[in-house]
C-alpha cells in the first residue's frame, strides 16, 4: 500500500514536472460560476463561429486543409482559421496564426515576464518555425502529442457533459478571450516582441514597428458598433 502511494507520488511528481507553465495553469485553474456557465452555454449551444469541427475529431475533408498545423493543442479543437468575429482583423489575424503560436497572444499573464522564442512547429508557414512564449527558461507552447495533452483528451472523452464545461472552462481560465491589438508588435511603444532577440536585423525590426498597414487598422478600429467602418485606401497607407 505505501509502496503503490508512493509510486503514485512520484508519478504525479514526474507529471507535474513535464508539463510546461501553461499546462500547469491550466491543470491549477479555479474557474468561477461566470466563467462554468459561459462554458456551459457554449458546449450546450455551439454559436456558429465557435469550434465547428467535432471537438477533437475533425472530419476527414478538413484534415486535408491543414495537415501539419493540427498538431498543435489548440487545434485539436479550433479550427484552422479561428478568427471570424473580427471582420477586418480576421484575415491578418490568421494569417498570423500559421506563424505566431495561439498561446503568444492568447496567454498573456498578469505580472509574469514573459520571453518569446522560435520554435520549430512542422507546418507553419515561416522559415523560423513559430513564435512562442517561455517562463523561466520553459516554453509554453502545448503540442497535441504532448503526455499533458494525450491525459487532456482522455479525460475530454470519459468526461460527461459538466466534466467537459469544467474541463473548457479550465482550459481557458489563463487565456485572454481577446489577443492584443496590432499596436502591440507594430507600434513603438510596449513592444510584446523584442524583433532583436527572435534574431530580426534593425532594419526588418523597424519595418516591423511601423508597418503601415498594421498601423491604419488599428489606428482605425471601430470604438462601438455604431462607428463607421472606414476602408483602406492607397493614401492611408502612404500617411
Ligand atoms: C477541448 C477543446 C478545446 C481546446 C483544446 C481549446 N479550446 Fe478554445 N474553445 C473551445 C470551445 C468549445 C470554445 C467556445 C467556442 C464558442 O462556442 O464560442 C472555445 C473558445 C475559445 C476562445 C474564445 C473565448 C472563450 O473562452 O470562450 C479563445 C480565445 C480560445 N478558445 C483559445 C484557445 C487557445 C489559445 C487554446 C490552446 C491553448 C484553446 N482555445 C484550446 C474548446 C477548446
Ligand atoms: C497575432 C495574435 C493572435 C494569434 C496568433 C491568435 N489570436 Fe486568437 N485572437 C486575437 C485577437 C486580437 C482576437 C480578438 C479579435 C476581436 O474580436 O477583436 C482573437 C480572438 C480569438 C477568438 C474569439 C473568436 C473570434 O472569432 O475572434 C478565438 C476562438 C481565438 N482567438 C482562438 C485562437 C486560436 C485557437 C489561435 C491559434 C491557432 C489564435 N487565436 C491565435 C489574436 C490572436
Ligand atoms: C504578437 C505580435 C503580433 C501582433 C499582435 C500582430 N502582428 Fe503582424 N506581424 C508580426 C510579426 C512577427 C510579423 C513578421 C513575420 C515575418 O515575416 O517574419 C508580422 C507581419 C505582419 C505583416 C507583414 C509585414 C511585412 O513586412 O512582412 C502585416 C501586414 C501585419 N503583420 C499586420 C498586422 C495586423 C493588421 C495586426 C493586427 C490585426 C497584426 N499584424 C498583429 C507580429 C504581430
């Protein structure tokens, strides 16, 4: 009996150790009734621009699309291109999530500082892999074939329908329901990406910063619904 608690011990010790600083968020999360009953909502009455695919088990005509980028944790369950709401941020938005990991801009903790890195990801769209957060040496980036991720969707498809609410709910208490603004690595201020450390030379890195585009559509975005949508035109991008 001491032996097998022991062994026990170990083993979540050896868990706990492999899995990375996102995962462990996840794991330790403590999400409130607001938060079990949106998951509730969502699971309960999937809104058409959420997760369309079945929830880790994409049909085969989409596996097709995107063959190496599923192996990445959040699109186990998110699709491929998992912007929609934001009609004119959408498309950058996507684009952008073939070469920058969905934790980059979706964890984003308060009061940790965070280090971006490349990391070779099979698929993505980019010579250098994907950028990803570290804490303290460890990324953060979570892979589909991870032990943490294979325990995940064990548990996903034991659970019943409130073990699965918890279990979104948990994934999702660390992540910020919106990624930062374009501002926030083609600006010149609070830089979330220093471009000299993911190895960028000067003059890409000040490319970067004052990208015009990025810059108009967020210089640009409407405040309220009622805001006129403006377009872009050759001399915005030439201001
Ligand atoms: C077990 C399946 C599953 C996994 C894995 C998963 N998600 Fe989700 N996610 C969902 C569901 C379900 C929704 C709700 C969609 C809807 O109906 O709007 C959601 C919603 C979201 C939202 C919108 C805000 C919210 O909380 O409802 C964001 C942002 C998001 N996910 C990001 C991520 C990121 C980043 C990852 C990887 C770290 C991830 N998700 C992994 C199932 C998952
Ligand atoms: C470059 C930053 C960036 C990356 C990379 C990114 N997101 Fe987002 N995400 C955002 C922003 C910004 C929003 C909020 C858009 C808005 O509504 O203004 C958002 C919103 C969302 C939403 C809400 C639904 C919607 O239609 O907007 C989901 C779900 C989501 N992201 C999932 C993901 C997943 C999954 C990944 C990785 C495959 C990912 N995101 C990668 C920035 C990013
Ligand atoms: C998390 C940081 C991040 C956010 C947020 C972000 N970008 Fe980017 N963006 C990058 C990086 C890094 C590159 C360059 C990738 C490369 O080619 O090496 C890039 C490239 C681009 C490019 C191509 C520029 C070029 O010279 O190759 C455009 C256009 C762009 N982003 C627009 C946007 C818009 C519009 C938004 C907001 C919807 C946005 N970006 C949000 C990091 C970001």
């Amino acid at each position: 009996m001491i032996i097998r608690c022991l062994l026990v011990l170990c083993f979540l010790g050896a868990s706990a150790a492999l899995a990375n600083p996102l995962e462990r968020e996840m794991d330790q999360a403590r999400p409130d009734a607001r938060e079990l009953q949106r998951a509730k909502q969502q699971l309960e009455k999937p809104s058409p621009k959420g997760v369309e695919t079945r929830l880790f088990v994409p049909p085969f005509h989409k596996r097709k699309d995107a063959p190496a980028l599923s192996a990445t944790f959040c699109r186990s369950c998110h699709q491929q291109y998992p912007h929609r709401s934001n009609v004119r941020k959408r498309a950058f938005l996507n684009m952008h999530s073939r070469y920058i990991s969905c934790e980059t801009c979706h964890w984003r903790p308060e009061g940790k500082q965070l280090t971006y890195a490349w990391a070779k990801v099979l698929g993505s769209s980019h010579a250098q892999g994907m950028i990803v957060p570290g804490l303290k040496g460890e990324q953060a980036l979570i892979m589909e074939n991870s032990p943490w991720a294979h325990a995940l969707k064990q548990k996903w498809e034991e659970a019943d329908g409130a073990g699965r609410i918890e279990i979104k709910a948990k994934l999702h208490h660390p992540l910020r329901t919106k990624g930062p603004g374009c501002g926030a690595c083609h600006g010149n201020e609070d830089a979330l990406l220093d471009y000299g450390m993911l190895g960028y030379k000067p003059q890409r890195a000040r490319e970067l910063e004052l990208n015009p585009t990025a810059r108009f559509i967020e210089r640009t975005e409407p405040q309220s619904a009622s805001d006129p949508v403006r377009r872009i035109h050759i001399r915005d991008l030439l201001e």
